[in-house]
C-alpha cells in the first residue's frame, strides 16, 4: 500500500487560492493545517485507551505469542 504524501494536492491548493481570492469559505482542512481538529481530539482520546483496552482484552497466551513473533522480527532484521 502507498504511504499517503504529507504533500497537498495541486487542485486542492488551487482552489483554496481561488476561495480566498473570491471572498468564498475555505475548507476547514485547509484553514486548519490540513487537521479538523475535533477528529484530532476524538483521535487522541482514542488513542490513550487503545493500548490499555487492546492489552486487557488479550489472553495470556496470546500476548506470549506476539512477544515472541515480535523477537524473532527483530532477530531476522540483523
């Protein structure tokens, strides 16, 4: 899969241009940095408790087995 370019989009920076420039609204992504941030606060909140829930949702075992597919990554890297 591709990896998303931090670079904006042609298009959407003309347009922005054009809306500034005709007295139009400018999106919110481009008005903000490119980040609503209502989703970048409801991102952050998911975020604190994804590690905690995900690793009292799992087995023993299973974090065993992560742990160990996790050393042997590591260990064919070198």
């Amino acid at each position: 899969m591709p990896k998303r370019s931090s670079k904006k989009d042609v298009n959407q920076v003309a347009a922005n241009i054009v809306a500034i420039h005709t007295g139009q609204p400018v999106p919110i992504e481009a008005a903000e940095g490119g980040k609503n941030p209502a989703a970048v606060y409801l991102g952050h909140l998911g975020g604190i408790k994804g590690g905690a829930a995900r690793a009292k949702a799992l087995t023993s075992k299973r974090r065993k087995q992560i742990a160990k597919d996790a050393a042997a990554a590591r260990w064919k890297k070198n």
